[in-house]
C-alpha cells in the first residue's frame, strides 16, 4: 500500500471490536443507572474523541460520522482553528453575560450575521443558547411587535422542546404527549410533504394547495388573519424527513404573509450555516424573513443560538428579553471562527460533495426498490425507505435497520420524519469519505427488495 493509500484508509472507518466493545458496554450500564431516560440512543456508540468526519470509541473503533452530532460540527470535529479561537477566548474572558455589559467579540458577530442575513436591509441579533432558545426569543418578539398572539405552523415541524417551540413542534407525538396543555394559539397545516408532492405527481396544484388552505380554509373559519402574528417554517424540513419543497410553496408564503401583515418567520436552526451549500437555506429560495432562527452549526458545537430579525421588527425594551449565558465570549469566538471557514473553503465543499453523493444515487430507485423519495438540499440528504415504490408504504422498520446496519459497517447515519434516513455529514467530508458511505449504503439497500405478492 502507498504511503496516499495508507493516508486514505486512515480517513475511513476501521473496527477492532465487536459492537458495543466490552468498554462501551461498561459505560452505557453506567449511564443507564444515572441519566435521563428521556435521551434517545438509536445505537451502542461510545463516543471518546473526534477528528474532521470521524469519531472514535471509547474501544478504539472508527466510525464515519455522517450526523455531524447532529448537524452541529458543520467544521467537523475538533477543527484546529476552531480549537484555537475557543482556547485563545478561554484564556481571556469565559464570561461575563452580554445582556449587562458589553465585550467586542459578541459585537463582532453580530454585526457578521446581520451582514449575513438572507434578503438584506438592516438587522438585529439576540443570542441564545440552543435552537429552542432562539425559537423562544422569536415567538416573543413576533408578539412583541405586532400586538397579536396565534402563530401558523406546520404538520412535520421541529422547533424544540421548551413550551413555546414544543407548541409548534409537529413531528413525532411522543415530543408532546403528557405535557399539555401547551401554549395556546398555534394551527398547524400540512408542509410541502405529501406524496404527490414528493414523487413529482401534480408538483405546481399540490403545493399551492398546501399553502392555500390558510386563505381560504383557516381565515375563513377558526383563525382571524389580524390575530395571527406569525407564519413559522423550516426552509428544509429537518426532522421531518428532510423535506425541501419547490419556489412555488415559498413564493405562495410569503405572499399570504405580506397580504396580512403577518410575519414570516424561518427556522434554519438545522438547515442554516452552510448545511445546504449556502449559508441559508433560504438563498436557494430568494427568501427574504423577518426573523430567522440559527443554531446547531453556528459554532461548530459551542452551545450558541442567533435571533436574527429586521430592525424595525427587533425593537424590544430593555428587560424585554434576556439571557444569562447567549453570546457567551467563548461560544462566540467558536462562531467566528467557523463563519471564516465556511466562507473560505466549506460552503464550497458541502456543495461540491453535496453534489457527488445526489449523482451516486441517481439510479438508486431503479436499482433499489425500497428508495421512495430523496430530498434535500447539498450536504442535507433525505433517502425515503418504502416497502413498495407504487404504493408508497412507508418502511420505518427497514429504515431502522438500515440504520443499525451502517453503524455496524462504521458508519453513523440516523432517520428523521417516519421513515427518511438523514445524511447530515461535517463539511469538511472527503470525495472517498462520501464513496464509503454511498458504498456502504448500497450494500444495506439491497438487502431490503420490494415486497412481493
């Protein structure tokens, strides 16, 4: 083997134990007696250290990490110069709580991600923690500035887990159940999701409709359009399956928008800081928000979350809204130092990469009769698991194998929405990265043929 040869396996997943190894087995026994049972683990992974795309174990195994934690490490894990902007920052100042007093670096940032901002014009930012923070902070200022109090949102949605981002939440039950009542005031409509509209089958009437149903259904009946302060969407589906609709849905949007006086409000807490190859999601769009939500990625695994809003919209009194830890130097340094990046190399990557790995599965509906819909938009991939092609029958079942299947290959993937497999790698991932993991891929996808008879 070559010397580039070595290098290159290097950068892929290699296993040494079987899964979990005898000391993951050791730690999970101990997490189990002390932790939350509320977490969600979908497989044995130990997690010890990170570097770029991959992650090791605490047994020495190397995995492929195509979650990125969860779409947050967006430099990948353990960047160099994001370490050295946290360790630089840490040897200054950790903190001292930007809502009483002021330090540059927060100022910096903002001023970056007003700059930054899909549609222009002059903005504020409000800094959290998480992205249920930033979803919070948005929903008081939508009912700060426009007096009223009812939000629009949609059927597939994920917004978080605190009370107001719960009530908007639309994706799984289990995230509701038991803790009602929850803030009152929230429709929710059907996305741009049905099967019609993910298979292509009356792509412009479908979608519109999804949109029409506000006009001329909720404004008619049992929501006054006055009392509506917001329309409250992810350009991308997340946790939905990730689901991106065509311009049309969009277009029709914000049109509902303008004609009321309602604001739209974008959530690109997963679809944001250049997950899409942009870095918005809402570029791809032309879309132009009154507020828009971003976390996750922000600081490539800092606890950080943004509230971007149009100035005149972001015109709260002080004490209006506040947070002890939001902009936190630390976090904020991390921030900078992943914007930089992503300007300079990574936006261009995830776009590139994004591209290699929609081309490798072009034909993966013919070749593979479980594969039903795949969406997204550059390194934010959706691959629908069906048990039949014609009918549509969603397979959360083989999907949850499949899953288990590529972590026993190395290879960390997770699902979203009922049955989508979600590809949300770093992106700093490699050419030879992305083969192996559309290699590893095609060889779980065959193991699940259409149903017979």
């Amino acid at each position: 083997m070559t010397e580039t040869m070595a290098q290159a396996a290097h950068q892929l997943p290699h296993l040494v134990t079987s899964l979990p190894g005898p000391k993951a087995a050791a730690l999970m026994a101990r997490d189990e007696a002390v932790l939350s049972p509320s977490y969600t683990r979908s497989y044995p992974l130990v997690a010890e250290r990170g570097e770029g795309a991959l992650i090791y174990d605490v047994d020495g195994n190397r995995f492929l990490d195509c979650n990125a934690g969860i779409a947050v490490v967006a430099t990948g894990h353990c960047h160099p110069r994001v370490v050295e902007a946290i360790q630089g920052q840490a040897a200054k100042l950790i903190h001292m709580s930007g809502t009483d007093f002021y330090y540059e670096n927060m100022v910096a940032l903002a001023e970056k991600l007003a700059a930054l901002a899909p549609g222009g014009g002059e903005r504020r930012v409000y800094f959290g923690n998480s992205g249920t923070e930033a979803v919070e902070a948005a929903l008081k200022l939508a009912r700060y500035h426009t007096g009223r109090d009812k939000f629009i949102a949609f059927l597939g949605g994920f917004h978080g887990r605190t009370m107001g981002a719960l009530s908007l939440t639309g994706s799984k039950y289990v995230q509701r159940a038991h803790f009602g009542p929850l803030v009152p005031g929230v429709t929710h409509i059907p996305y741009a999701n049905c099967y019609r509209c993910a298979y292509g089958q009356q792509p412009e009437s479908c979608h519109v409709e999804c949109v029409k149903v506000i006009e001329e259904q909720l404004f008619k009946t049992i929501l006054p359009a006055n009392e509506v302060a917001g329309i409250v969407v992810e350009p991308v589906q997340g946790e939905g399956g990730y689901v991106n609709p065509p311009q049309r849905f969009f277009d029709e949007l914000a049109a509902v928008a303008r004609r009321h006086g309602i604001l739209l409000i974008l959530d690109e807490v997963q679809s944001g800081m250049g997950r899409t190859g942009k870095m918005w999601a809402a570029e791809h769009y032309g879309m132009s928000p009154d507020i828009l939500t971003a976390a996750k990625g922000i600081a490539s695994g800092m606890p950080l979350s943004a509230t971007i809003a149009r100035a005149e919209v972001m015109q709260w009194k002080p004490g209006a809204h506040a947070s002890t830890f939001g902009g936190n130097p630390v976090a904020v340094a991390a921030s900078l130092a992943t914007i930089e990046l992503l300007e300079q190399e990574l936006l261009d990557n995830a776009t590139r990469i994004g591209a290699h790995l929609r081309a490798r599965m072009a034909d993966w509906q013919r070749r593979f009769p479980c594969v039903g819909r795949i969406g997204g938009i550059g390194l934010m991939i959706g691959i629908e698991i069906v048990r039949d092609q014609q009918t549509r029958e969603r397979a959360q079942d083989w999907r949850n194998q499949i899953e288990r299947m590529c972590f026993e290959r190395g290879v960390l993937i997770l699902g979203a929405g009922e049955n989508s497999l979600r590809l949300s790698p770093p992106l700093v991932i490699t050419r030879d990265q992305a083969d192996f993991l559309a290699d590893t891929l095609e060889e779980c996808l065959a193991h699940f043929p259409a149903r017979q008879g």
